[in-house]
C-alpha cells in the first residue's frame, strides 16, 4: 500500500518496533500526569495509538492517556474514519474525542488552515482533559521532508534543525516520540498487529509541495540523501542550535541594559560589546530584540542579515548614526547603546496590518522570530 513515505538507501524488509525499545521510545511521557494522542487515523498516529497504550500497560503507573482527532470536514470519508479511530480506541480502553472543525474554510491555503485550526482544537480539548501535553506521529520521514522543505525555502540553522521532540505550544508540550522512527517500521508494526489504517489522497496529491518534495524522494535516495542522512542533518542543525542559543542567552545578560521604565517591549544593548560579538550571535540577539519589538509578524532571516549588516558598517563609522525599521520593530543607535523598540506609527498609516503571525521559514533565533 502507498504510505507516502521516504524511501531508504537500502531496501529490505522493515521490522515492527520491538517491544524492548518502548521505554526509550516514551521516555518524555513519564513526566505528563495526562497526554493526549493526536491521531488522524492514518498509520503513523494509530501506531502512535497501539504502541503508547502498550508502553503504558506495561507500567504501573505513568501517564493517563486519552485521544482526539479532528474531522476538518474536507473529505467525504474524514467522518468515517474519525469513527474508526474511535472504535479502535475504546477497544483499547483509551478514551477518544471527535473534534469537528466548524469553521469558514479559506479557498486558499487550505492545509495551512486546516493545521492551525487542528491545533487549536487538540489544544482546547487537551486543557479540557486536564492534559500537559499533545503527543503527534511526526517520522523520520517527516522530519526528513521538512528539512528538505526548509533547504528549499532557504532557511538558516534553526529551520534546518527541523521538528523537536518537545516543542512548547499553547501552553502544552508537543511530544513527538517517533521522530527517529521510519514510517515504514510503523507501518510493519501495524500489520504485525493486525490493525487498519487510513491513508489520507492530500499525502500524494502534486497541488502540494510535500508530497513534490516526496516524489523527489527515490531519485535523492539514490544519491545518498535519503531519510536517515536529513535527519542526522536536523539532528546535528538541533546541537549546534542548541549551542548557540545559549551563546545568546550568555550575551543577552553580559549586553543588556536597563530599558526606560513603562518601555515594553524594548531593548537597550551595549553596542561596543555588540560589536565584538561573532556575527551569529549578534544576528541572533538582534533576532530577539526585533522578536520583542516586532508588530508585523516574523522576520525574513536575509533581511534581518542585511539589517544586521548595516548596523555592522554604521558601528565601524566615526558617527556610528543609525536607525532602521523591520517589521515594525525599530533599531537605532544612540549614546553608546543599541536601542530596539517598537517603531513609530508612520504618518500615512491606516490600521495596523498584521500577517497573522504565522511562523515563516526564512527566519533565525528561538527567541525572536524563528522557523
Ligand atoms: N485529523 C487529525 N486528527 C488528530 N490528529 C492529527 C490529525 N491530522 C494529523 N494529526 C496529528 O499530527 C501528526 C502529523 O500530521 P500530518 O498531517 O503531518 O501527518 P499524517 O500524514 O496525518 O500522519 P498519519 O500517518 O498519522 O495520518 C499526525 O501524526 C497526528 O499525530
């Protein structure tokens, strides 16, 4: 059957997930009291179902698990098979919600929608569950389609990182014990089982850029970048990340000053200092502080690097002027210190446009703006 997922270098019979290799697997699950599993239905997120719920029974104690899963109302068989997670769910004693989403659906950018609405829900029924956590079916093969994703759209070292195991969201930790995990090994588990799955048409469908990327897949395989060596790449992105970000944190608290009182939102940086920092770390503080100040959603990473450039150059200058917008964040230099705010209305400005906010690929820092 046709999963969607990424090839492997070398082919060969996929094992089911022994269950010996549950503990490691759920490991971050211990320190939830409640977790709610996402499944769609699809084979990912009912391996996710089967094996949690076996890891938990082994256990005498560990974390209540229920599910959800959300019919968006897009497919004609999304009802049916929201059905069929919840038979499959109360066969293994878990409770399970249906969220339907009610929403005006946009005629474009539908998936996006679609994703953020289904956030939401998880999220909202999870808090109802008393739930800390939403646990989601992301594979390897997902991370490995992201990073790809993400080289295509030009992203810096935080995007290449890709999807974390634990991600913070709505206030809930967004689990993903499956991310070194091949999809294929998930889909051998559930045959092993004998369980069904759905298989969602949106996964081969070309009008999106996932399932191209995917398409792609067999030919870079052949190539050697197949799934494995993408996400060794996020991996190793997700370390030196990781690395600098606490660079930042160390020079955050060496540079910062105190902002003038009632001023939120801004910054003031000593800017002799900023200037002797190595450029990643002061693009990625001047990533939080324009994050802080920002109104008009994420930062694109090659203007903030041509910002960041700029303010490089005015430092070196004898006059050291300098002030710009980004994002309606504004930076200026002023008595020695690097000063980031929030820019002043323009005068032919009508109401404030925000762009949602979404989290866009092309941006840089965990703390600012980011992808
Ligand atoms: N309709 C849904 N209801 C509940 N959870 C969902 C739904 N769609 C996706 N998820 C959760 O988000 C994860 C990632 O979703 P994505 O659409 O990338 O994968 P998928 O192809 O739906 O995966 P699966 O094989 O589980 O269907 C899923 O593994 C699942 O945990």
């Amino acid at each position: 059957m046709a999963t969607g997922g990424f090839p492997a270098a070398s082919s060969g019979a996929t094992p089911p997930v022994e269950d010996s290799a549950l503990d490691a697997l759920f490991a971050s699950f211990a320190h939830h009291p409640r977790i709610l599993i996402a499944v769609s239905g699809g084979p990912d997120s009912t391996a996710l179902l089967h094996l949690a719920r076996r890891w938990r029974a082994e256990r005498e104690t560990g974390p209540d698990l229920v599910a959800a899963t959300v019919d968006h109302g897009l497919r004609a068989d999304a009802a049916r098979e929201a059905a069929d997670v919840a038979v499959l769910a109360a066969r293994l004693g878990v409770p399970h919600r249906i969220l339907v989403w009610q929403g005006a659906k946009p005629a474009h950018g539908i998936q996006e929608a679609a994703r953020e609405a289904r956030y939401g829900l998880l999220a909202a029924a999870a808090h109802e569950a008393g739930a800390t956590a939403i646990a989601l079916a992301h594979t390897r093969d997902d991370q490995a389609e992201t990073v790809l994703f993400r080289l295509a759209r030009g992203s810096g070292l935080s995007g290449l990182a890709g999807m974390r195991g634990d991600a913070v969201r709505h206030g809930l930790v967004l689990l993903r014990p499956f991310l070194e995990v091949p999809k294929a090994q998930l889909v051998a588990t559930l045959e092993a089982a004998g369980l069904a799955f759905a298989c969602d048409p949106a996964n081969l469908d070309p009008r999106f850029a996932r399932p191209r990327l995917r398409a792609m897949a067999q030919a870079l395989a052949g190539e050697g970048l197949d799934a494995r060596r993408l996400a060794t790449l996020a991996r190793r992105a997700a370390r030196a990340d990781q690395a600098l970000e606490a660079a930042t944190d160390a020079a955050e608290a060496t540079l910062h000053r105190s902002a003038p009182e009632g001023a939120e939102g801004t910054s003031v940086l000593d800017a002799a200092a900023f200037a002797t920092l190595p450029d990643e770390i002061g693009l990625r503080l001047l990533a939080r502080a324009i994050g802080r100040a920002a109104t008009e959603g994420p930062v694109e990473l090659a203007k903030l690097e041509a910002l960041f450039d700029a303010l490089k150059e005015a430092m070196g200058a004898p006059s050291a002027l300098f002030r710009r917008t980004l994002a309606g964040a504004q930076v200026s230099l002023r008595r020695g210190a690097l000063h980031v705010s929030a820019a002043p209305p323009r005068r032919d400005d009508g109401p404030v446009a925000s762009n949602s906010g979404r989290l866009g690929p092309r941006v840089l820092g965990k703390k600012g703006p980011r992808s």
